[in-house]
C-alpha cells in the first residue's frame, strides 16, 4: 500500500531546475515484500506556463518496499531581479540543484551606498539575534549573520507575521532567526538603512542561560567559552580577518608561480632539532579504556626500553614541527612551493606569544639565495597587510578603536616603507649601546628575545620592519648554509612592530658533507634524515660557485674568451643549470602571529578559533 502526498512547499528553496516546487512523501510498510517493478515519470511544464506536475507510478500486485523513504522534489524558479535567496539544496535520482551564493549582509549594506541602492527591496536575512529592544508599538531586532561587523537592524511591529513569537519572549538573545522585510531609510543615525519586517520566524530559540549578552566579558572569559565566542564582535571581526589573509596568503603564492604542497603532520623527525615533540603511538590503548590503563601494559624490550617495534609506526612517531623539509624536497622537483598547514610543539609555556598547536606558512624557493628569500618574505608580507587594509576596513576600523589604536597607521607603514636590513653583529652592537636595561642580557652569541627585538623595530627604527641576518650557528637549526666565517649561518629573522619576529628563513644548506657534520653537531640522528640527505646526494650538492668555474676551466668547456663576453652572475646560473646545483632557501611564518599583528590582539590564543597550550584541550 503506497500512500502519496502532494503539497506546495512553503519554505524558499536555494535550487532552481525547474519552474514549481512540490513536496513528494512516499511511505512503504517496512515488513512487506520487495516490489519486482517501479516506473514513475515526472512532467514539468516549461517557465512560462502554470506551475503543474504529473507523477505516475506502475506498481505490481502487492510489491512494497522493505525500507521507509522520505524525498522531496524541489524546483523553484528566480525570475531574473528577484532578490529572494534560495536556502536548501536537495537531489532525487541523479538530478542535484544548482548551489545558489546566499544574500548576506555585508552585500546589502556593502558599498559606497551602504545599502540605500536597496531602498524598496523585498529581502530575507538570516542570522543571530544580538540584541532585541521592545518598545510600545515597535520592536527592535539586531540580526548578525556573521558576514560583517554591522547587524542588521529590523523593525517589527504587531501588524507582522510572527509577532506573537516576540510577544511570547521566543524572540531572545542568542537566538536564531529568519526574517522578510522591506529595506527603508533608517530613522536611527547609526545606520542608513534598516528592514521594516513583514515576516519573522524563530529558527533555533535561544536558553535564557545563554552567556554572551550586551555586557562586557574578559577575554579569558570567552576562551572558557571558544563555541560560542565568535558570536561577538571582536572574535568575529578576527575570525574574518583571518580568513582574509588566508586567502591572500594562497593568492600571492599562486599568482607567482608556486605550488601548494600538503605536508605530514605524522612524521619520525625533528624538523627544529629542539625535541618539543607531541609522541604518536598506539602502545597506549586508544579505546574508552585509556584512563584505566596500567603503565606496565605498554610493552618493553628486554632492557627496559619501549618496544617500538611493537607500535603502529614500528619506530617512535610525531605530531610535525615544520612542513619545511618536506617542502624542500618538492622544491627540488617543482621549483618553487609553499605548505599551509598545522603544526605542534610540546612546549610548556604559558605565555601571550606560544601555542600547542599552530599553523604555519613555508615557502621554499629553488635555484634561490638569501637575498631571493629576504625580498620573497618582504613582498609576502606588505601582499597581504595591502590585502586586509583593502577588503577588511569595517573590521580594521574596529579594532582601531576598540583594540589597539594606531594600527591601520602600523599595517600602512608595512606597505609603504622600505625595510631595514642589518646583521647579527650589528643589532647586538645596536642593543648594547642603547643604554637600555633589558630583562635578559645581551652579549654576542645569544638568542634575541623578544624586548630585543621589539626595541630594533619599534623604538631604534621608529616602527619599521628590521630584517637581521647571518645569525650565529649555535642558535639556530642544522639545515641553514654555514657562512665563510664558519661561525654564522645565512639565516634571516623579518621583526616587525608590536610582535617582534614574525618571519624567520634561511639559505638551506646544500652541501652534503656540511650539512651531515651540523647534524652531527646538534647530535641528531642522520638515520632519521637519509631522505633529507639524498636530496644532497641526488641533483643539489655539487660544490659552489668557485669551485665550479675550477672545474668548468680545468675541463676548458668555456674559453676565458668566452668567459670576458658575459656577466659572471649570468655564467654562474648557467653552471647551476649545467651541473644541477640546487641552492635553494625558504622562510618560516606562524599564521598566528601574522593574525595578531594585523589585529592587535594582545593574547595569541585569541587569534585561533580553538587554541591549544598546556592544560587546554577542551572544544
């Protein structure tokens, strides 16, 4: 027995294949036979003519189906200046609707008119209700769908569909609604328009307990709150900025010629050489019995010892530090590339500055030097400051205001000024005639802290970016190209105003024989880098520069004659394509840090939507 309902379908729907809308409802009893045969047809009259819909089903004597089914057969039709937005997108049997963008209200009150080019409009906004103001013949509503920082401000009053939802008290903070209205002049001066509601409708009703109201909360308040704290206006103003420069951060890569490469997260090496690692392994149980598990289950050798052999890696596993020597093994395949992805550190600080869990921007660049990768960190950097300055200007001027005066003049001086380049040598020489008494000491050989740091830029610079270079090797990673002076590296750290260093690259170390003795240095083990080591091996590590012409003249490929008709620097790339040297170099950039210093933000775990540090892994 099959039972058919046909009715019009009363919510707008975001699909429009045909020209009508119906609702189909078939229910089968779940027990009887399966059926042999079943044909239906459908007949959609075209656009122009009435809306009608004919379908016919040929069933057998007494077939049914063993299941219970539910589908809808969606059509509505837009004409073309309709503004109404579709909202649900279904398919039946292989037919799926056009996915249709939905009106926001960053779009209605977007542009230089700021939405008076909308006056008259029938419009639907969904969204949150912010806050609500109940008057005597009217009723204020602020709707925020997340897209921008304004809300939208609707006015209800009693002669409205669903009023009564109003009156009941449905209508409360937190809630989330749908509102049909007509965009008017606003009579308020905070805004120039407004929706003169015709329809409202409670989609989620809010609890009273709901904690994020009018009034004022800490932001460590809200971090105990991270599911709900993008509701308000400074998390989602970060939360689109982020986005933004996520996306330029993508366009400036691509638009010059890199690749986007995924990186492991699960990896058996120490990028950093620092031994922060979070550990991966099952050896502990990983079912709902893990809090009960006795220690003594994890199995051991006979010395002692963790039986690695015995876990899912066979060999000890981590959660990755740097996407980088992944990269560069791509690099010397496609030349130029970049990862954007997570990244995790086992340390155990608490500080405004450090995260379990980041993300992390790293470029690497063949057939590069430091100096490619210094001008390649700079023009990323003033790229997507110009980005957010450009498309994100209500958030900007919010926290202008609100969070950190002066910083659209900070992120503006990026752009437009030159940066400052000087040495280890020097900064330290900086720091130590500044007469300033810093908390830590400076002398050569030590790594600059952060009020070192913010003192170049800030203070020494007045505000502009400062890039140091050729640091000494002690403090920094095995990979980076050891200078001539055999003390420092050509390494390269990019400070910047408010957060000290934001950007940190090097030249990679390309010779196999220096590289092998700084990871004997670091006292890494080399069985865990054969791979990072045959790229040395393979098409990288032929001597450079020097002793190349030593061997382009001894072989007399090229006559000195040849060698006084062309410019040294174009006959050295052509022996690095000749002999396939590979120098290569890339840079280092957490995506956190970027974001607080385009906001403002004082603590970095305000600017992840789900921040991890020691003890905080709720969420």
């Amino acid at each position: 027995m099959a039972t058919a309902a046909l009715s019009p379908a009363t919510a707008s729907l975001r699909l429009k294949p045909f020209s009508s809308t119906v609702r189909f409802l078939s229910l089968y009893n779940r027990h009887q036979p399966k059926p042999n045969k079943l044909k239906y047809q459908f007949i959609i009259t075209p656009p122009h003519h009435p809306p009608k819909l004919l379908l016919h089903f040929n069933h057998l004597i007494g077939s049914t189906t063993d299941r219970r089914c539910f589908s809808t057969v969606v059509s509505a039709a837009v004409s073309p200046g309709e503004v109404a937005e579709k909202s649900k997108t279904e398919s039946i049997e292989g037919i799926v609707g056009e996915f249709r963008k939905r009106l926001r209200i960053s779009e209605i009150k977007g542009g230089e008119s700021e939405g008076l080019d909308r006056l008259g409009q029938t419009l639907t906004v969904r969204g949150w209700v912010r806050t609500l103001r109940v008057q005597s013949s009217v009723t204020f509503i602020e709707v925020n769908d997340g897209s921008c920082l304004s809300n939208m401000q609707c006015v209800i009053d009693s002669a409205a569909e669903g009023y009564d939802q109003v009156e009941s008290g449905l209508i409360t903070t937190g809630a989330s609604v749908c509102v049909e209205g007509v965009v008017v002049p606003s009579q308020g001066k905070k805004q120039k328009i407004e929706l003169k509601v015709n329809k409202l409708v409670t989609v989620g009703k809010s609890d009273p307990s709901f904690p994020i109201q009018k009034k004022k909360v800490t932001r460590e308040f809200l971090r105990s709150k991270a599911h709900l704290r993008p509701r308000t206006n400074t998390f989602g103003a970060v939360a689109r900025v982020r986005n933004a420069l996520a996306y330029a951060t993508h366009k400036f890569f691509q638009e010059n010629g890199f690749v986007w490469i995924s990186s492991p997260i699960i990896t058996a090496s120490d990028c950093e050489g620092a031994g922060e690692q979070f550990c991966v392994t099952t050896l502990i149980p990983s079912s709902k019995e893990v809090i009960d598990s006795p220690a003594d289950a994890i199995p051991r050798t006979e010395n002692g010892l963790i039986d690695w052999s015995q876990d899912f890696f066979e060999k000890p596993a981590f959660l990755t530090v740097s996407g980088q020597l992944n990269a560069e093994t791509y690099a010397t395949a496609l030349t130029d590339v970049y990862t954007f992805g997570p990244t995790f550190r086992a340390e155990n600080s608490n500080t405004s500055r450090h995260l379990a869990e980041f993300w992390m921007i790293e470029p690497e660049l063949a057939f590069a030097d430091l100096n490619d990768d210094m001008a390649c960190a700079t023009a990323y950097l003033q790229y997507v400051v110009k980005h957010v300055l450009e498309n994100c200007k209500e958030d900007m001027d919010f926290f202008n205001n609100w969070i950190e005066k002066g910083i659209i003049d900070r992120l503006s001086d990026v752009v437009e000024k030159s940066f400052v380049r000087m040495t280890y040598t020097d900064a330290v020489e900086l720091l130590l005639k500044s007469k300033k008494k810093f908390e830590f000491p400076v002398k050569w050989g030590c790594d600059l802290q952060s009020e070192h740091e913010r003192y170049i830029t800030e203070e020494a610079f007045n505000g502009c970016p400062v890039i140091i270079t050729d640091y000494p090797k002690d403090i920094k990673a095995f990979y980076m190209r050891l200078n001539d002076d055999g003390k420092t590296v050509a390494a390269m750290d990019m400070l910047v105003p408010r957060v000290g260093e934001l950007i940190g690259g090097s030249q990679r170390e390309e010779r196999l024989d220096y590289l092998e003795n700084r990871l004997d240095e670091q006292k890494l083990n080399k069985e865990s880098f054969w791979w990072y080591l045959d790229l040395r091996r393979y098409g990288t590590a032929i001597e450079y520069q020097k002793e190349m012409l030593q061997v382009i003249h001894a072989e007399k490929i090229l006559a000195d004659s040849v060698l006084s008709q062309y410019n040294i620097n174009s006959i050295i790339l052509v022996l690095i394509v000749l002999f396939y040297l590979v120098p290569h170099a890339g840079f280092g950039l957490g995506f956190e840090r970027l974001v607080q210093f385009a906001t403002g933000m004082d603590n970095i775990r305000d600017t992840i939507p789900f921040p991890r540090a020691p003890g905080s892994a709720e969420f």
